[in-house]
C-alpha cells in the first residue's frame, strides 16, 4: 500500500512540475520541481494530551531500575551502575539464562544484593508490571526496544532505551503518543551526545564561537562485518546481519545524528523538514561473506538488501543542513565525522580534530592553541565527573556520563537531556532513508514529532540544580 502511495504522489510531483518549471524556457524542459513527499501524514494530538517538551517528574530519592538484555551491552551497563549512588538494580532479565547469571555475580563481587532474575522471551511483560521499579533500561536486539518501552510507559515505569529507539515512523509515533498520554520520561540512550569532543563542541557552538551553525555531519562508519558474521560469540541469533539482510538506507543513524541535532538546537527552535537520500548498491558483505566462507556458501548467496554507504541530507526549517553517513560493511577507520560549521567558525572530530576560526579559517589552529579551546569549554556537567567517567569508562567515559546524568536529573526532578522527541526524530531516519534510498533519492517530509511545539523552547539545555 504505502509503495503504491510513494509511486502516485511521485506520479503527481511530476505531472505538477510540468506546469510549474522554471521561467526560462530553455529550463523549462529540463528541470522538474520536486516538493518534498509526505508520505506519512501526522496524526492529530488527543484532546486533552499534552507535549512532554522539558517534562518534569516527581524527583525519586532511590531509582529502582530493571535492567533487560544482558549481551554485550547490557552487561556493561550493569557494571557501570554499581559506580552509582541511589540506584537499586532489582531485576536482570535475558532470555540467556548465563548471561543473567553474570549480571548477578558483577552485583554480588560489588557488594550489592542479587536482583530478580528473568529468563522467558515474555518476562519483560512481568517486570513492567510490578509495582516497585520506577526505571526500565533496554538493551536487547532493536525489534523490542519499542514494545518493551511502550508496554513500561504503560505501566507507570520511566524508560531508558538502546538506540535506535524505534524502527520504524508507526513505532516513533508510538512513543510520542504513549509519552505524552502517560507523561513519563522516554529517553533514547545517545551516549555519544556526552563523548567529550562532542559536548565540548555543543558549549562552543552554544557561546557562540562558531556564529550562526549552517551545517553539520555525523555518520556511523564502523566496519562490523566480522561482528556480524560472528555465529557464535556476535550479537544473539545474529540479529543485526538480518536487519543487514532486510532493509536498506541508515540503519543505525542516531550515534551521528544526536550530538548535531543537540548542537543545532533541533526541536528547540529549529526543525528537521525535509530529507534526500541515496545508498550504494551492496558490494561489501557478499565480498566479505565469499573470503569467510566461501563462494558456494549460504551466506555468499544471501541477497543483502543493505547498500554498503548510504548518504542523507537533511534541510530544517530555519534553511541549514545536516549530512548523515552509515557504512558498517566497508574497510575504513572508525568515524562519526562530527563537523560543525558556522558563520563564523567550523569544528570537526574525524579524522583528526580541528578547530578552524575567523579569520583565518583557512587552516587548522595549531594542536596547542586547539587543546587549550577544548579545555576552556568543558561543558558544565562533565567538569564533575569527568574524573570518575573515564575511570568507570564504557567508550572512554561517555557512557558513564550519560548514566550519571540520567539518574541525576531522575532524582533531582529535571527535565531529562534528551526527551522523546529526540528519540523519534533521530530514529525515523532509518525508514525515511530506506523509503527515499529505494526511490531514486526522492524527497520525504520528515514528520514533525512535536507536533508544532518545536519552537516552545529556544536552545537544549542540559539541566543542573
Ligand atoms: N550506544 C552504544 O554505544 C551501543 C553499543 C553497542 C550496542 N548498542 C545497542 O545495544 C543493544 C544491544 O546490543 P548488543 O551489542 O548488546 O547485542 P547482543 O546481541 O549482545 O545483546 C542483546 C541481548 O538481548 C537478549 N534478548 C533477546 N531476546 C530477549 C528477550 N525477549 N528478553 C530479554 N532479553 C532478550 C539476548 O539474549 C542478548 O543477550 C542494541 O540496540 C544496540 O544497538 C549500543
């Protein structure tokens, strides 16, 4: 049904482009104007619901949180927790009955009690419904982090989820409505927002050293092909090699997408309006998938649907641009590009980092006069725990930031540094990019989320007591 939609609304963008070219007739049989398709329509707020934008909650002395699937991730989680004050962990649950046990035993060689242990591919239900957890943290495969997220809102319980927080444009709505009819807290777990290059970034941009911010690129380049075809020690039931094998476009475009939508204040006086986006056909896995296992094997013949890059563009409302790369298939350094550029400065992470300023912005400032901007612009929230975060670690300390502060802002009843909003606008790219990347780079309206209180706030603010 919807690809029939996308071919007619394509259909009349053509017929109506006919009669709408440009002036210059030379131009006029050339050029088609294509408006942006809005092939997913925004579905009008309930009477009486209301937006959750700086949402506040009861503050709670003593989170109780339940942490479910304990893979690769979610084990770390468990770790770096016990690092913070007034946290209970009262339930683990995996359907891995060892991966619990380990989760346990990091509690008990802590010092801390033993949780509630949960091993059924349901039991997520059941720990949504008790009545003593005030925090539900998911960390299984992507297909549940929006059931389990909505199931707990339902049930009264606050939810910290794994990125992506949904798959798909009916899942992102899905949070947003169950959020604001609940008015509980849904936050996307964007650890890289608190990386320190990229805070740093956000306090500079917000003091104004780089002007008015036009433009901005974050990507996911990580080549995770021997994760992927790892059968036996890689992500359970090889979960991310079939969403590899299923779906084109941006799989996976939070990690990027955060720290530049933070710094161009998206939803906070700007919007995300419209998007293009292409992908190369697929080259790499097949390539990869014959050296590992051979030419006649089945993972040789599989027909992965995933282009090796996709690039996305994306034009707000206030007329800038964000460019967004995701490639886990190909054999390249580690990047979420991170470039910032502004009217009066530009910044960027990747390769190298780099601070570029009026006027002379033709090259690099030096390491030493670059290494001294950093430190005078540590954002407020890390200069108390920076110490401590990349003690405990988890991606240099970012991870740990980002607990810290969500319990911090928890216990202290402040609004949370991302908000549901985020979490759907930074996740509806990966059925956007699919849809636009499958149709020729057609342009797509993306929705707005907040539907119209996108401009009620004017910057992000990452709030302190
Ligand atoms: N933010 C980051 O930097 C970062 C890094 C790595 C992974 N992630 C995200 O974390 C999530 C988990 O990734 P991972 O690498 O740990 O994958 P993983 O495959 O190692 O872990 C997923 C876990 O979910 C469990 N599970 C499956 N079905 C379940 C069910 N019904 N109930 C409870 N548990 C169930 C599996 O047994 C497994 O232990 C993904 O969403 C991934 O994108 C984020």
């Amino acid at each position: 049904m919807r690809a029939v939609i996308i071919k007619l609304s394509v259909l009349l963008t053509l017929v109506l482009s006919f009669y709408s070219c440009s002036d210059n007739p030379k131009e006029k049989k050339n050029i088609l104007v294509n408006q942006a398709q809005e092939v997913f329509t925004v579905p009008k707020r309930a009477a009486g619901q209301k937006d959750v934008i700086e949402l506040t909650c009861e503050p709670i002395d003593t989170v109780r949180m339940a942490i479910i699937g304990l893979g690769m991730r979610g084990i770390g989680a468990v770790n770096r927790y016990t690092f913070i004050e007034n946290v209970k962990i009262v339930a683990l649950c995996d359907v891995v009955p060892e991966n619990v046990e380990k989760s346990q035993q990091i509690l008990i060689d802590k010092g801390f009690p033993k949780a509630d242990s949960y091993t059924g591919e349901e039991d997520w239900k059941k720990i949504c419904e008790r009545t003593d957890i005030d925090l539900i943290y998911v960390c299984t495969h992507w297909d549940l982090h929006t059931p389990i997220a909505v199931y707990a809102m339902e049930h009264g319980k606050h939810i910290a989820t794994e990125v992506p927080a949904a798959l798909t444009i009916a899942e992102c709505w899905q949070l947003v409505e169950t959020a604001e009819k609940t008015q509980k807290h849904c936050i996307q777990l964007e650890n890289c927002i608190y990386d320190f290059f990229e805070i740093t970034t956000l306090n500079m941009a917000q003091q104004g050293l780089f002007g008015e911010i036009v433009h901005a690129e974050g990507a996911y380049i990580h080549d995770l092909r021997w994760l992927n075809f790892e059968e036996n020690r890689g992500y359970w039931n090889m979960w991310r090699l079939k969403h590899l094998e299923k779906t084109d476009g941006n799989t996976y475009p939070t990690h990027g997408l955060g720290p530049v939508s933070h710094v161009m204040n998206i939803h906070r006086g700007d919007k995300m309006n419209y998007l293009v986006s292409m992908s190369t056909n697929q080259f790499g896995m097949s390539a990869y998938a014959k050296k590992k296992f051979g030419d006649s094997s089945d993972y040789a013949k599989r027909n992965y649907q995933k282009g090796d890059m996709n690039t996305s563009i994306i034009k707000t409302e206030k007329g800038k641009t964000i460019m967004l790369q995701h490639d886990v298939t190909s054999p390249r350094p580690y990047s979420r590009l991170h470039t910032i550029s502004g009217t009066k400065g530009f910044v960027q992470k990747y390769p190298r980092e780099g601070i570029a300023l009026d006027p002379n912005a033709h090259h690099f400032l030096s390491d030493e006069k670059r290494d001294s901007i950093l430190k005078l612009y540590v954002h407020p929230i890390v200069k108390d725990i920076e110490e401590k975060a990349k003690e405990v670690g988890g991606h240099g300390g970012m991870d740990f930031i980002m607990d810290y502060r969500l319990i911090y802002c928890l216990r202290n009843g402040l609004p949370l540094d991302q908000d549901v909003y985020d979490a759907a606008e930074w996740s509806s790219i990966i059925e956007l990019s699919k849809i636009s990347a499958t149709n020729q780079g057609i342009s797509l309206k993306i929705p707005d989320f907040t539907r119209g209180a996108w401009d009620k706030v004017k910057k992000v603010t990452y709030y302190q007591k």
